[in-house]
C-alpha cells in the first residue's frame, strides 16, 4: 500500500475499532445501522449526533433498537438532510419571489405616475386653459401624488418586512454552517473545517510564504475513560481545546478531528516557530492538574504527543498532515510527551 494512503487507513481502523467497542459497551447489537451511528459518533463528523448519543447514554446506560433507529433517521438519513435542504431552498425562492413581486409593484406604479404626468403636461401645453380645467389639472396632480405616496409607504413596509426575513434567513443558515463546522464538544473546528483550511492554506502559500501544521493526540486517553467514564473523557477533550485555544497564537486554526486527535494549522510559521508552539501546548498540558468536578478528587495529569511538519512544495493536504501524524506517531514510539518534527528523517518513515 502507498505510503499516502497509510494515515487515513490508520485512522480508519483505528475508529472502526472504536466504533466495535462503543457498539458492544452501549449498543444492543452490530447491525449496519449501529455500526453507522457509532462510527459517525466516533469520528465526530454529525456533532449533534454526538450531543444526542451522550444525552441517551448518560441516561439510560445504553442505546435500545429503536434509539439507534431515531438517531440514524434524524441525524444521518440522506433523505432528511435532502428534504431540509428543500426546506430552505423554499423559503428563499419564497423570498425572491416576494421581491420581484415588489420590484413589479414599483415599477407599474411609476410608469403609472409617469403617464399621468405626461398627460396632464399635455394638457397644459395647450394654448388655453381655463381656470377650471387648470383646477381639474392641480387636483389630478395631487391625487396621484397622494395615490404614489400611499404606495411608496406600502412597498417601504413591505420591503423593511422581507430585509428582516431574509436577514434572519441568512443568520440561521450561518448558524447551520457554523454548527456544520464546529465540534461541539470542544467548540474547535471539526475535521471538515480542518481540512477546508488546509486546502485554502495550501492556495496561499503557492503564492509564496510558509505555514506548517501540528498533529496532537492525548496519551493514554482510553485509560481515562476506562477508569473514570466518558464524561471525564469529555472532560481532558475540553480541558485540551482550553489549552491550545491559550498556546497556540491568535492567527491558529484549532480543531478537533474525532477522538482525541486535534489539529493546528500556523500560516506564517515555518517548521521552528511551530515546534515552539507545539511545545508550548505540551509544556501547558504538564502544567495543569485534572479534577473531578462532582468531588474535587484529582485525576492527574495530562500528557499530548505532538508531530510538527512544514509545508514543502508540492505537497498536497493529504501529503502534510500525513508527515504530521507519523511525527506525532514517532513521538508516541518515542516515550509519549514529546514534541517531534519532519526535520527528523527517521520521524516520518511509517511505523
């Protein structure tokens, strides 16, 4: 197998791994459907799945058929999502439609104004006009003025009402994007959002500059869930995305990409700036004691593994993180909290 296929097929099975042992811990049984809504859960791509998935588990103990049945069919069925996306492709030609409607409005009644005044102009281009003619004229003048204005206010009233629909419109479907692109955990980008930046990085560099990106996964996270539960598991994910929202500089993209792997893209960083960043998210991690908030017990310490890798030319996303990832993996080999980069040769030959 090539050597750029190895990250996502470790990953793979690593989540598929997961996803057996979330199945046989919480689920009632392996079918597709199961297999489906774990995977997703594990790999963090439908984060209000994940909030549903906790919410069932933290109060029932496990997920029944039927539970599992809700999850896939309000979270994961395409039929849905095509229906929603319906929904809302609806509700903006409805606004559209609304507009060119008032658009037609405005229009008719100023070619309407426009031929009354050209009448009445006609009218008084005559040589005589009698006093009472001139009258009738003044009138009509001034009643279609009045008639303009009452329609003006109308097409202004009508027109603020739909700014304020399609105002809203446009918030909620910025909040839908957000929510898309957000883990909800930890509140970093999701996966998906990680890697619309990787791609929009690599567009800018080719036009000249650096940037580099940092792998980090937590050490021994299963044990912290084995021997605490999940919600302490959730717990060190948050308590990580605290610290590298802290470490790792204003111009970072953070994310999270399922488990207990996160991501940082640095614009403008080579391969030694990112190592001090990455080592400053280590060093602040030793740094901080976990506590379990309903005793104030103390659960110890946390400890990443982080893998540094600068663009080179001609990399590719999927190239980059890779180097990344296997310096991260090099760094595990290697004695776990410990920083490593691409500078190294031996960091990034596969495992």
């Amino acid at each position: 197998m090539s050597q750029d296929a190895f990250p996502d097929r470790d990953r793979s099975f690593a989540l598929a791994k997961r996803t057996h042992d979330l199945m046989r811990d919480y689920g009632p049984s392996a079918t597709p459907r199961a297999y489906a809504v774990w995977y997703a859960y594990v790999s963090g791509e439908a984060p209000l799945l994940n909030d549903a998935v906790k919410r069932l588990t933290t109060e029932k103990g496990q997920l029944t058929e039927r539970d599992i049945d809700l999850l896939h069919e309000n979270y994961l069925d395409p039929q849905r999502l095509l229906g929603e996306a319906g929904t809302v492709s609806q509700t903006i030609l409805a606004e559209l439609q609304a507009v060119t409607e008032l658009l037609d409005l405005s229009l008719g009644s100023t070619r309407s104004y426009g031929e009354s005044l050209s009448s009445l102009s006609n009218d008084l281009a005559q040589s005589q006009v009698s006093r009472v003619r001139l009258a009738e004229i003044v009138a009509s003048l001034a009643a279609t003025t009045r008639e303009v204005v009452a329609n003006n206010h109308v097409l202004e009233t009508r027109m603020r009402e739909s700014r304020t629909e399609i105002e809203t419109l446009r918030e909620k479907l910025e909040a839908t994007r957000t929510e898309n692109l957000t883990d909800p955990l930890t509140g970093l980008s999701n996966r998906k959002h990680f890697e619309e930046v990787m791609v929009a990085s690599l567009a800018a560099v080719a036009r000249g500059g650096v940037f580099s990106v940092i792998v980090v996964d937590i050490d021994y996270f299963k044990r912290f869930n084995d021997l605490f539960g999940h919600l302490t598991g959730d717990q060190v994910l948050r308590l990580v995305g605290v610290v590298m929202r802290e470490s790792a500089g204003a111009t970072a993209h953070l994310a999270r990409f399922g488990g207990e792997e996160f991501g940082v893209v640095l614009p403008g960083a080579d391969r030694a700036a990112a190592h001090v960043v990455a080592e400053t998210i280590r060093t602040s991690m030793i740094g901080r004691e976990l506590v379990k908030r309903s005793t104030g017990e103390s659960l110890g310490k946390v400890t990443v593994s982080l893998g540094v890798a600068e663009y080179r030319a001609g990399d590719t996303p999927a190239s980059l993180l890779e180097r990344a990832d296997l310096c991260m993996f090099a760094a595990k080999r290697a004695g776990r909290n410990r920083v490593v980069d691409d500078a190294t040769p031996a960091a990034i030959q596969a495992a």
